[in-house]
C-alpha cells in the first residue's frame, strides 16, 4: 500500500539528489558512454547512490530499479523506479532543464511521481488519489480545444525513426507549434498548464514511471500510442495530453501516420 509516508519520502529522496547534483552543475565531472552511447556523469551516479542509500535504510523490502546501478528485488509489490539525471544531455551543456526521476510503484502501476528540477529548485510531486504539486502549490493542466490550438512538445527527433517519425511528423503538422527539447521538464510544464501535448518513442521504465501520477494528478491524461493505460510493460511510446479530450485526435494522427506508412 501506498500512504502519505511514502510521499514525504519520496520528497526526502529528491532533496538528496539535488544535493549531490547541485556540485557538478557547470563544474569539470567524468562523463562516461554506455553500449548504447547515451553519456553518464558522476553526478548521475551520485545522485542515484545517495537515493539508494536512504531507501535501504527506510525500505528495505521495496524492490528498486534505477538506470545506472540497476535492479534489486524485482519480484517485489512495491519497487522505487529511480533516473538520477533525465536529460543527461542538457546536463553536460549547462541547461537546468534535465530532471530527477523518482517513482513508487505498486503491482505494477505508478502511484507516486517526482520531477525534481535541482538547479531551479522547481518540482513536481504527484500521488494517486491527490491533486499535483508544483513547489507545494496544487497546479492544473489547461483546456486545448483543438489540436490547431496545441503547443506539442518532444525531447528530439532522432527518437522518431521510420514509421514511427511520419507518425509524429503528421501529428505536429496539426498542431499550432512544437518545441524541441526538455526530456521530464515538458511533462512538468503540461501539468502546469503550459503545454498541452508531450509524444516520445523509445524510453525505458525509468523514464516514464515518475510522469503519469504527475501528470494525471494535474488533470491530464497518459497513455501509450496505442491508447493503453501506462504499465511496467509498456513499448516505450508514450502520449500526455493536458486536456484529456484531446487523446483521441492525437491517437487519430499518430493513426494516419501508421496509414499512409502502409
């Protein structure tokens, strides 16, 4: 079971990233590639270490999966799903718009979310069951009546590869604008009611799992391009909208996209 414990935790664990982040900000730090070329700092390892240790210490039964240190106890009902720095990118090149990642989740589904912006000391914290914060102060999406009226947001296009980039190419050219770039920061911006529609391709569970109780927390809506519920087991396409009549003009594009493909 998920309680208001688990929150402030979860607040706890963020304070803790931000303090071991904070230090490398524009500083000289290692930077690592993995196999898959995406960078790794110190700061990223630091952050998820200091994380870790406060949930071993008050946790010890929660499973956690973290993206540089990976899983322990994965079988168990409640796992921690931690990414110490999301946009690693913008990190390196000084632009306080990466975040950190902290989910509960609970048989599967997310029911605590943080985005954590350390440098501007900007976060969002959401739970099942309870209305979306942003620095403490309850925060809604906004209404979108058209896609025509949508500010579309992605982290880049080279996520969108074959079908899948006419699939998103089609969509933004329905929408008013698109705004390149922003990682977990885009997700904070719709539950604030600043953007209304967030499309990626290709992230893993430590990517996603922190959004949904955010987002939907804030009066929006997340699924997969496939209109599904967002799980542990998803494929990685993943839609926010802040108007949640407005999932299926998104679903509708990203369909003709799939069309003219064929």
């Amino acid at each position: 079971m998920t309680t208001r414990d688990d929150f402030t935790l979860a607040q706890r664990l963020a304070d803790a990233a931000g303090e071991a982040i904070r230090p490398f900000f524009r500083a000289r730090y290692d930077t690592e590639f993995k196999a898959d070329t995406s960078p790794v700092t110190e700061a990223d390892r630091a952050a998820e270490a200091a994380i870790r240790a406060i949930l071993e210490k008050e946790r010890p039964g929660d499973g956690i999966i973290g993206e540089e240190y990976g899983a322990i106890r994965e079988d168990a009902e409640r796992i921690w799903i931690l990414d110490p720095i999301d946009g690693t990118k913008s990190f390196i090149a000084g632009r306080p718009i990466f975040g950190t990642l902290i989910a509960l989740t609970q048989a599967g589904w997310p029911t605590i979310g943080i985005i954590d912006q350390p440098i501007a000391r900007e976060r969002w914290a959401g739970m099942v069951g309870q209305p979306t914060t942003f620095n403490g102060q309850p925060v809604t999406t906004r209404q979108c009546r058209a896609l025509d009226e949508a500010i579309l947001a992605t982290t880049g296009p080279q996520y969108f590869n074959g079908c899948t980039g006419e699939h998103f190419a089609i969509l933004a050219g329905q929408c008013r604008d698109t705004i390149w770039g922003g990682d977990c920061y885009n997700y904070g911006l719709l539950a604030s009611g600043h953007v209304d529609i967030v499309v990626e391709a290709g992230l893993k569970l430590h990517d996603i799992a922190a959004l949904v109780p955010v987002v939907e927390g804030a009066g929006g809506r997340m699924c997969d391009w496939s209109g599904e519920p967002i799980d542990s087991d998803g494929d990685g396409r993943i839609i926010a909208v802040g108007d949640a009549a407005r999932v299926d003009d998104v679903l509708e594009a990203l369909a003709h996209g799939h069309d003219s493909h064929e």
